[in-house]
C-alpha cells in the first residue's frame, strides 16, 4: 500500500509551539505535529493561530506532520500570533490602581495593531459604583465604551462572553490586573489543557514564555500572551495621532490647514486644545520625535552628531571629527605603527649593508 493511502489529511489550527513541536487543534482531535522540511526550505514559519494542513499517518498515535500553511489574514510579532480577529484588554478599577497614563499607553499600542478592541475593567466589585461611573465617563470622552466585571462576583462575565464569541482573542493588560482570572473563568478546562499540551510537549508551561491558544466554550480562541505586557510605542510622530480615538473625531469633524500637522504649536489646528487626553499625546509625541531623531542618527553615516550617553545616564550629542587625522589612535593602532615603524627601519639598514658590500 502507498504512503499516501496511509496518511489522513487534516486541516486544524495551531495552538502552541515549543521548539520543532506544533500542538495543532482539528475538528476531531489534537495532534503533536513536526513541520516538513519542505516549508523550512522556502521560508515558511509556523505561528501560533495559522491554519494549517497536516498528514496524520496510520496508527500514529496522535502524531502528524504539517505540510502546507494555509494563507493568513494578518500576523503580529510581538506576541507571535497568525490570524487574530481581537484585542481584549484588560484593566482592573483597584489592586493595582487604574493609573490613566498606564492605560492611555496601553491603548494608543493597542490601536496600532489595526485590531478591533474591546476595553474591560476588572475588581468592580473591590470599588463603589460611583467610581465605576466615574470611569465609565472618562473613558467614553476618550472614545471607548468599556465593559465593567467582576471574575469573582461573575459580573459582566456573560457579556463578556459574547464579545469574544467564534474570534480568535488576544488577551493584554499589565500584571496583577486579573489575565489568569480571567482565562479559569472562561476556560474552567484550562488547568487540564496545559497539562495536556505541557506533557505531550515534555516542557513545563513556563520554562519558555510563549504565545499558546486556549479554546473558548462555544466557539473561538483566547490568546495567551506574555510579548504584549509591556507596550512599547513604535511608530512615527506623525502616525501617532490616528491612534486617539479623539483626534479622529475632531479631524472629521474639521480637517487641519496643514496635511503633515503635528497638532502642537501649527496655527489653526483643529486638534489643539483643552480635551484630557491631549498632554498624554505631547507627551507620547515628544518621546516619537526622540526615538526618529536617534533612528536617523544610527541610519546615516554622515550625521555631523553622534549620540553619547553621559555619567549619569544622560543622552546629548556632540559633533563628529571632520577627519581620521584628528582622532586620537586606539592602543592597538599605536602598536601597528611602531610595528611597521620597525620593519621599515629594518629593511632600510638592511639596505644600506648590500650597498656598502
């Protein structure tokens, strides 16, 4: 009998990775898959999320092989994550405190992704419901409706579960707030899932931080996901703007004189102003401007500055020497040129002997 006529084809999706492992979820069973050595030559690499297609051979015993990569709708790389349809973010009211400048961050990284958000509060039973209200409003000025839970009374758990209904959700918020809360309250099989996947895997779930899907009651996937915890604003001053909710509003509402406007100090900008969020974003823009300032001085190799750092831990820039002949030669240079210095003064007493012979 052929090899093809032993194996069974099967498309699934994956659910974690760990080394050459693929833990690959179809919809009649979990296998433990390897990757063919045919999409490692062209390139291809399999992520957390991706729909693939797997050969499961005869009496495999949950074994298979991924042979095509099926294609993608979008990827993130930090986490690590293929066809994501969501972004929760999670927040707590109290235990941590809520700090707005925390979240604002939070928030303009999440917009940047290009995901459809969903905001959650959590603790609502550690603080009164006027301080949930006070909540709820500002965070409707900033342009997002938040939904307000409670893991441990169950408030707000059922709506919560309709947000996430048949979408692959990835899960991101600052530590203490309730992540892991939040997956044993959706997920009550989840203990048993990663003991599943840590024994067939032979790795303790935490010996690498890596991105793993959870399947969700229902339909859908909750994304597991320690690259998202600590936001980092990547992007260009003048891309910050469209990720304010309210700078959005105002530019339908008015459009700039300038199409290159930073909204700060330009003459008749329509974003400039006494709206609450607008120091946060002089403040996130400031930080833009450095990070390409330093990005253009690392790109070009013919910047008169260079960045140093001083005693203290203080960035400044100073000007470059113009020429070699002014720079001041390493220990190892000098020791060239004695060198050379010496084979020279050699070679011409050596040739000053056969002339005088």
């Amino acid at each position: 009998m052929s090899k093809e006529k032993l194996e069974k084809y099967l498309q699934g999706t994956v659910m974690a990775v760990q080394a050459n492992y693929y833990f690959v979820r179809t919809d009649s069973k979990e296998l433990l898959c390897t990757c063919r050595t045919r999409l490692k030559k062209v390139g291809q690499k399999v992520m957390v999320g991706d729909r693939v297609k797997t050969v499961e051979p005869h009496n495999s015993d949950g074994r298979g092989s991924i042979i095509e990569i099926l294609p993608r709708s979008n990827q993130l790389s930090r986490p690590a994550i293929a066809n994501v349809d969501h972004l929760l973010l999670l927040f707590a009211f109290t235990d941590p405190p809520l700090d707005p400048w925390q979240l604002s961050r939070f928030l303009v990284k999440a917009e940047s992704s290009q995901l459809n958000l969903s905001l959650c509060l959590n603790k609502a039973d550690l603080v009164t419901p006027e301080t949930q209200q006070y909540w709820r409003d500002k965070l409707l000025n900033w342009g997002y409706d938040p939904i307000i839970v409670s893991f441990k009374t169950q408030i707000g758990l059922n709506q919560l579960q309709e947000r996430l209904q048949g979408k692959i959700t990835v899960l991101a918020g600052p530590s203490g707030v309730g992540k892991s809360t939040l997956t044993n309250a959706l997920i009550p099989a989840v203990n048993q899932r990663v003991n599943t996947v840590s024994g067939k895997l032979h790795h303790g779930r935490h010996t690498t931080r890596h991105v793993e899907l959870f399947p969700l009651p229902g339909d859908g996937f909750l994304a597991d996901s320690p690259g998202f915890n600590q936001p980092d604003l990547a992007c260009t001053p003048h891309q910050l703007a469209s990720f304010f909710p309210e700078i959005r509003q105002l530019q339908r509402e008015n459009h700039c004189q300038f199409n290159d406007c930073l909204h700060r100090d330009e003459p008749n900008c329509v974003v400039r102003g006494d709206w609450e969020r607008y120091e946060h974003y002089l403040k996130f823009l400031e930080e833009m401007i450095t990070l390409e300032t330093q990005q253009q001085q690392k790109a070009d190799p013919e910047s008169q500055l260079k960045l140093k750092v001083g005693a203290s831990g203080e960035e400044y820039y100073e000007p470059k020497l113009e020429s070699k002949k002014y720079r001041r030669l390493s220990r190892r240079g000098k020791h060239q040129n004695l060198q050379e210095k010496l084979a020279y003064q050699t070679l011409a007493e050596l040739s000053q002997e056969l002339e005088d012979e």
